[in-house]
C-alpha cells in the first residue's frame, strides 16, 4: 500500500479505494491491477463522467509530479509545491452484486473499511 500513497498523494482528491484483492472484477481485469500484480504501481484515477474533462488539467499535473518527484524521471521544478494531504484510504472488503446488477443508481456495489 505504500507506493500507492506515495503516488496517490499527488492526485486532487479526497477519497483513495484500494481492491488488492480483487473482489470488485473477480480477478485481474484492469490494467492498474496488472501493473500492480507483476510489481509495479497502477492507478485509476475516476473523476466522474466520461465526458467530462475538467479534471484533466489537474490529472496531467499530477502525473508529471509523480515522474518528478517520485520517479526521478523528470528534472525537479522547484516552483512544484509539495503534494496535498493524503486522501483517506479505504480497502475494499466485500462486493454486493445485488446492489450492482439489480438496482441500476442504488447504492454502491461494495462496502470497504477505512484504512488511513
């Protein structure tokens, strides 16, 4: 979980969902879980509807910090300001798929603990 909050620490945003044991698709589906699977960190970063693209700014930024700071693949900007707070964390503990599949807008189909 460590190098996700090292790199989840750059994104604007207040709530991280973490599924290591892959019960929202049953298994590796994605391609954030692959990379995580085989040692390396994947993140999706959902930031709403499909069309919507005022997040994309504040995403690209985020990446380009993550190569800087974190990765050292950039040179460092020193007008970067430090990343925000880290977002409160929570683990993925059991998928409801009546709530996914039956109830097209009801609730959300998991329930998770609070981890950070």
């Amino acid at each position: 979980m460590d190098g996700y909050k090292n790199m989840c620490r750059w994104f604007p945003c207040d709530v991280l969902l973490h599924d290591p044991n892959y019960q929202l698709a049953g298994g590796i589906a994605l391609t954030d879980e692959y990379t995580g699977a085989h040692g390396g960190v994947g993140i999706i970063f959902e930031s709403g509807e499909a069309g919507d693209t005022s997040r994309v700014a504040a995403v690209a930024d985020a990446v380009l910090r993550i190569l800087t700071h974190e990765m050292a693949m950039l040179p460092v900007d020193t007008a970067m300001p430090p990343p925000p707070s880290q977002p409160t964390a929570f683990e993925v503990t059991e998928v409801r798929q009546e709530s996914c599949t039956e109830r097209p807008g009801g609730p959300v189909g998991w329930l998770a603990k609070q981890i950070k």
